[in-house]
C-alpha cells in the first residue's frame, strides 16, 4: 500500500514466534503498547499480568455489554470494551487497555497478533472502533513490517511452506535451547499449526491494509541470534537488523520515489547505529565479575 500524505507515527512488527520482534523492539524511541500477556511476570519490563489480577478485569465488567466480539474457532477471539479489550491467541487470555491518551502524532511502536491486527484494521475502515482504539492504531499513519524468513513473498505463498514450518521449528528451539531451556515441542507444533490463520493475515495486510505495508523478504534476524556472542555482536546484529528494517522501506534501484519520506521518518524514530554501540558498551557486563 501506498502511504498517505500524513506522518508516520506508528511501528508495527510482524512475523512468526521466534522471528526476533522483541529484541527489534528496542530500536524504537516510542513507547510500545502491545497486549499483557496473562502469566507470571519473567521480570521487569515484561508483558504480563497475572491470572488473577486477568481475573478481576473481567470481573469488573461482568456486567457491561461489550461494544463488539468477534472471533476465528479455535485461532483468535476478541472482545472489546471502552477501556480494554479481552483477546485470546491460541487458547491464550491477553489484556489490552486502551491508552487514555493516545495522540496520533506521539511515536509508539504497536504490538498485536497479526489475525487481530487485521481485524482491528478492517473494524476502524468501518468505523466500529472506540476512539480510545482508533487512535491507538491510527492506521493512516502506521507502517507495518512483516517479517518474512523465507525467499517466496507471502504475496506468493497460498499454504504454509516447508520453508516456514522449519523456520518456526528452527527459531523457537534454537531460542529454547541458548537460554537454557527443554524445547517445547507441543507449543511449537501449535505455533507452526497457527501459521494458517497468520499467512491469511500477513498476505491481507500487504495486499489490502489501510496502513503502509513493507514486507523483509529472507529475513535472517531470530531471536536465538541475540542470545549468542557478546553484548558487541549483539549490537552488531541490531545494527544489521535496522539496515535491512530501513533498505525494505525505500531501495532505490527497486521501490517507488514516494516512500523515500517514509524511509526517513522511520529512521528517525529508531536508535542510531552510535546509540546502539553505545547502549551495548554500557550494559556489558564486567568481565572481573
């Protein structure tokens, strides 16, 4: 899709589980808002809430009717209300609380699971969002990278390729493994099983989104990527990660003179390669320790 003549002010990373999103997530200098999670707390800074504290939301709106539900059997279901919405993926509870005050021209980076975004999208064209919602999306002014490991497009791709499954196999173990955990094979199964339902929405988002759409093509970032070597390859890695975030925007051999802005604007919002080396140096631990 074209971009429109507004700013771009929203981010949005898209791509299979262990393709590298939350470690690209720091590059971004706007504050991200993405649903919680519904688990025990990994640590500060994570995305999650407790069954319980889950429990009492609901409890608190047990009697308002939500303003619309909406659901895929067995995929995804949502159910939103003024001030939050309940999703469910993959038989998984997340809470989104609608931002209070969410201008359209404050940079912040959006989070959501593909099938939902994709449906949030085609609710707000029709004007069934509440504006605590609307405004967090401000579709006009998103671009959305979907992040693609294979070298067929998904434009291309009618079924989950062999080449997509292993990906999801490859990235979610190898993450399991280098941070000293027993793979989860059940969960990946389910992972892979949901890349149907998320080829559908990847492929509707680059052909028929409101928003700007750039697919990386081949994209070789995982996230077990960043778990090896040290705080300097890491950065290394970042730095790669926002070249190729930034050249799938605006090649100038190949894209259209129009999203040359874009390209621009974008990098503005994220961490200069010296801001990355830099962060890096800071937060390597001493090797005396």
């Amino acid at each position: 899709m074209s971009p429109s003549a507004s700013s771009v002010s929203r981010v949005c990373l898209l791509g299979h589980s262990g393709i590298g999103k939350s470690p690209l997530s720091a590059l971004f200098r706007g504050d991200g808002f993405e649903p919680l999670r519904v688990r025990k707390p990994r640590g500060l800074g994570d995305s999650a809430i407790s069954r319980s504290k889950f429990d009492d939301e609901r409890k608190e709106r047990s009697g308002r009717k939500p303003l619309l539900t909406d659901s895929a059997e067995g995929s995804w279901s949502i159910e939103v209300h003024e001030d939050v919405s309940f999703l469910k993926v993959r038989d998984t509870d997340q809470l989104l609380k609608h931002p209070t005050e969410c201008p359209e021209d404050i940079p912040m980076r959006v989070e959501v699971y593909a099938p939902i975004l994709e449906r949030f999208l085609q609710l707000h064209a029709k004007g069934n969002l509440p504006p605590s919602l609307a405004n967090w999306l401000a579709p006009h002014r998103m671009l959305i990278f979907v992040l693609n490991p294979t070298r067929t497009s998904f434009a291309q791709m009618q079924t989950p390729t062999d080449e997509l499954r292993i990906a999801v196999y490859g990235a979610t173990t190898q993450r399991a493994l280098l941070q000293g955990k027993t793979p989860n094979l059940p969960d990946t199964l389910e992972r892979i099983r949901s890349l149907e339902t998320e080829l559908s929405a990847w492929r509707s988002i680059l052909g028929n989104s409101a928003a700007t759409a750039v697919e990386c093509i081949a994209w070789p970032f995982f996230e077990y990527r960043y778990l090896e070597g040290d705080a300097g390859q890491k950065a290394d890695i970042l730095c790669d990660a926002r070249k190729a975030l930034l050249d799938a925007i605006y090649d100038p051999a190949t894209s259209a003179r129009r999203l040359e802005y874009v390209k621009d604007e974008v990098a503005a919002m994220m961490l200069s390669e010296k801001e990355i080396r830099r962060i890096a140096t800071v937060t390597a631990p001493d090797a005396s320790n």
